[in-house]
C-alpha cells in the first residue's frame, strides 16, 4: 500500500506535488508507549497513519492528562505539524496506544505544500475543522455531562475500538483518559458494579449489561 | 473606512476577487444583544468586524451557557458560515454584546473564494487555527484551574475590555460567561470582599485591589 492510497487528495494534487510529497515523505513503525509530539519540542511534520492508534492529549502543571481525541488508520495527524502553524498556539501531547505505522510528511514540505495548492491547504482546513468538532464535543462533556455518563461512555467506546467486552485497562488510565482522579474512577466504577452493569477482576474490567451502560451514557 | 482597509490579506487577492468580496459585501449595524447566529439554523456567512463586540458560546440543553471567545475590532467571525463549512459538526450562538457594525460576506461568496484563492484558504486556516488556540485556553482553564482563579481571570478581564474598575454586570451574567451556576459566583465574590479585593454594591462589582486579584488569577 502506497501513501496516495492513504492521502485522500492525492489525485487532486499537481504532479509536482505527488512526487514532492513522495519523495519526502518517509514510513515509519513505532512501538506502544512512543512519545511522537511534545509541544513544539518535537517537530515532525504531518502524520498519515497506516496502521494503529494515537492519543492526542493535554496535560497539566501538575501531570494530570486529559484524552483529546485518538488518531486511527487513514487518519492524519496534524499538530505533529503545529511548528509550521503559526496561529496555533498551545502544546499538545501525542503519544502511539498501539504499535502504529505512518508516512511522516516532514514540516517543510507540509509548508512548501499549504503555501502552493489549494487543495492541500483546503484540505487542511477540513482536517481542522473535524478536529475542532471533537474538541468542542469533548468540551460539551465536561461541561454538561455529570462523571457517571461520561465513564459510561468511555467503557462503550474502548470495547468498540478494541472489538472485545472484557478491558484490560487501569483506574488510573480511565482517570488520564477523563481528565479525573483514580479514586474517582474506582468509586464510580464500584458503583457501575453494584448496578451491574460491570464485573470488576484483577486488571480488568468486564460490560456485563451493555444495554444499561448505553442507557446512562445516553441519558 | 472601506472593507479593503479591514481585511488583511485583500491586497493577497486577484482584481477579480476583490470586486467579487466588495461587489456582495453588505454593511450593517446591530444593537447590544442581537442574536446573530445559532447553530445551523442562521447563516449569514463571514463577519468582518468594523467596531464592537461579539460573543461567542455553548449552550445546554438545560440552557446553561458557556462563554467560548469574544471578537472584537478587526476580528473576523468565521463560524457565522459554518453552514457551508462541511466538516464543522458543533453548534455555537453568536450574540452581539454591544452595538455591532460590520461587513457580511455571504456564504456563497465565502465558498467561492475559498474554492478558488489560495490565500484566502490560508486565511481561513489561520482564523480557525486561532479560534482553536481561544478555545485551547478555555479547555486548560476547566479542566485545571479552580473556580476563584476564572473569576478574578474573569473580572480583570472584563475591566480591560470596559476600561474601567467599576464592572455593571449581574451575577447571572458572570455565571453564563464560565459555565457556572449564579450561586457560585455570589459566594465566591463575597470571598473576594471579604478579602478585600472587591467591593459590592447593587448591580457593580469594584475591584478595590487589583494586584491581589492578579496574584489569585495568576497563581
């Protein structure tokens, strides 16, 4: 699989563009756990990712983290960019949840390409926007949503992405996902257990009513 | 004071493009508390602010309300056209705070540049990128920061933005601006008196120390 198949303007592009963007861009495969943007202390240009899963999020003075959005096959990682970008200006953190594999568009080339083609810098601004739709998703939550919906929620989607319905998942990892404390988790969770909706062993978490679950993220 | 004067990257467009901006460009003026757009339901396409004040915010489904950004003098309100923006999936209203003039480019035309000008794409990438910066910042400031530190952030605020130290706004208002209740902010203020740094009165909040207020908002 090539990375015209990957980057949905590809044919829309000039073919100058196409071998620029060809010539330039480099495959990359990076274990679980790596560190791929860190504010504008790393600076590696546009991400289109092939395989895995990225999790984009903010963390506090104090270390806390909340999940901003996760990055999936066919997705394009953006912000990897941002020192290229000068409007935007605040620092995110994107690490790989999953051995993910990517092309790296490189900034200067992202710049050589927004500066010339209009669709390209079109595009971008899609990229943008869907971005900024989940941003102001997730604000709506912790703005509206009471913590009980907002786990629920979680739980449901990490079984979707995961395709199982028994998580292998930490407390303190749901906490950094919410934006919460773990002992906020667990007491939530021990109640989602009381009203058996879940089953709580050893490092896992297991949806035994989904259709409850669904009903309180729902509600 | 003619559009060209207020819009930054005119002298970027083609001969053309500018007779086609100036040509559906309309002026208009509106007073204090028009709602100028919610959600998909208006669309009036790109503001470009003359002289005034808008807001921008979110609102629940139970009618609380969250301050999202404010624009002001040479701003330009981009969301206003969200309904030709297809991959912005969120609702905002958009009310004038004071009276408003300013230049409405239609949605149609808005379109039309944007599929076809280069630097007008770019800007439209910049604009958002900076909205997204705005509410960047709110996001941190809910997530990590206490309540007393958003109001005194808010109050000094407010003060620059009236250029007085006398704020005419009820508490209610304060409350819809940081997605609050009123109850809160009340007793919050009356903290803030009595720990000297404001003053209360009917319908006025005085700050009486505002370098105290500062050391609050900043630690």
């Amino acid at each position: 699989m090539a990375l015209s198949e990957y980057f949905p303007i590809y044919d829309k592009l000039t073919k100058q563009e196409q071998e620029l963007l060809c010539n330039h861009a480099t495959k990359r495969t990076v274990p679980a756990g790596t560190l791929l943007h860190n504010g504008d202390a790393t600076c590696m240009g546009i991400l289109v990712i092939r395989e895995g899963q990225l999790r984009a999020f903010l963390t506090s003075d104090e270390g806390r983290e909340i999940t901003l959005y996760r990055l999936f096959a066919r997705d394009i990682c953006l912000f990897s960019a941002s020192c290229v970008m000068n409007s935007i200006q605040f620092e995110i953190t994107i690490t790989a949840e999953k051995e993910t594999e990517f092309w790296i568009i490189p900034p200067y080339i992202y710049k050589n390409l927004t500066d010339n083609s209009l669709a390209f810098s079109n595009y971008t601004n899609q990229i943008m926007a869907t971005r900024f739709t989940d941003i102001m998703w997730l604000m709506e939550q912790i703005q509206w949503k009471s913590f009980d919906k907002r786990l629920a929620h979680f739980l449901l989607e990490e079984c979707a992405i995961e395709g199982t319905s028994v998580l292998k998942i930490t407390h303190e990892k749901i906490a950094a996902h919410l934006g919460s404390a773990r002992e906020v988790v667990t007491r939530m969770l021990k109640y989602f257990q009381a009203e058996g909706m879940v089953q709580l062993t050893r490092g896992a978490i297991e949806i035994v009513n989904e259709e409850k679950l669904e009903q309180l993220a729902d509600a």
